[in-house]
C-alpha cells in the first residue's frame, strides 16, 4: 500500500515505543514454548513486536502489504522472515503457528474482513494458540480517517463488542483492557489491546 510506503519512517518513529504494547508482547512470548514460530500480521517495520520476539528466541514471520515497512523491518530485524502480501488474502494453509499477532492492522479492514481474518487466524495457529490484538477504541465499519496526514479508511470496535467478536471466533478473551497512548507526535488515542487464547 503506498500510503505506509511513504510513511514507514514516520510510523516507526511515532508508534513503535508503545509501552502498553511493548508489555504485551513481552507477555505474549513469556506464554510461549521456547522457539515458538509467531505469524506477525502488519509487522510494519518489525519494531517492536518482532524485533521483542526474536530477541526472547522466537522465530517470527512478518506479512505487510508495503514494501516500504518491510524494508526496514527485513533492515531492523535480520532473524525474522518477512513476506510481503496482503494478509487479509493469505490462503488457509499459509502455516501452523503458536502464537499471532495484529497490532492496529486489522483496523484498516471492513468489519466484515476482519472477522473473515480471524477466522483464518484461528485456522492457522495450533490448539491453545495465542493471539495479541491492538485496535484503536471507537465504533465504526470503513470510516474515513487522516492518519499522519494521508487519508486512509478505518474500522474499529469498542472493548465490549471486540471481545464478543473475538470470543465469537473460537477464541477465548485472556485479558482485554483500553488505554490511552500520545505518539510523540500527539494526538492521544484511546486503544484497546486484547490477549485471546483458542481451546487447546
């Protein structure tokens, strides 16, 4: 997508010390067995989730549809493999994984996608698989949006209704909670980050 292509140093440099994520991926690959393989969907420029999760001894496979995220993230994180591809159409036996993670790239989907996706990710990760979530707390299906001063389109949830469509996918809620994080370049946005877990 060339809106992230020409933002990837941007993005990176605003949103990449998110301590609230930082947290939960350090969480994410504290529940996991050493050398888990984590599908990493919207890696962007593989900091900081992939960067965190090859340095806990995890294998990680990054999908981003921007060629320009990926060359920082391949850059940044030379241990994890990066494939470049829309991840919303990656087909149902893309791999078997312990754990996936999508922070804030399920919100550039339609609502109707993003439940697609989950059903996929639950086909691709093993029984008792993880799955970490970022999303940016606010109702709406598509809605137009600037972000980093480049008009994009956006879909969100608030926390309630995340965990039922979460929990509606075969997965069950681990923790859920909503904060609010100031980029360095401001404005403050409320997100929510989920922690789910398929039955074993």
């Amino acid at each position: 997508m060339e809106v992230f292509d020409q933002l990837a140093e941007k993005y990176q440099g605003e949103h990449s010390h998110n301590p609230v994520q930082n947290a939960l991926v350090q969480r994410l690959g504290g529940l996991l067995p050493a050398g888990a393989t984590v599908l990493d969907l919207g890696c962007g420029t593989g900091v900081p989730t992939a960067k965190l999760l090859t340095e806990s001894d995890h294998k990680v496979v990054g999908v981003d549809i921007s060629e320009g995220m990926l060359r920082l993230a391949r850059e940044q994180v030379p241990a994890a493999d990066f494939v470049h591809a829309d991840f919303a159409e990656l087909p149902a036996d893309f791999g078997r994984f312990e754990a996936a993670t999508a922070f804030f790239s399920l919100l550039m989907l339609s609502k109707e996608r993003i439940e697609k996706t989950l059903d996929r990710i639950a086909g691709w990760l093993k029984p008792g698989g993880y799955l970490a979530i970022g999303m940016v707390d606010f109702d709406g299906d598509s809605l137009p949006f600037e972000f980093l001063g480049v008009p994009v389109t956006v879909s969100g949830y608030l926390q309630d209704d995340l965990a039922a469509v979460v929990e509606a996918h075969g997965f069950t809620v681990v923790s859920i909670e909503t904060v609010e994080f100031v980029p360095p370049g401001g404005p403050a946005e409320s997100q929510i980050f989920v922690l789910a877990q398929l039955p074993a």
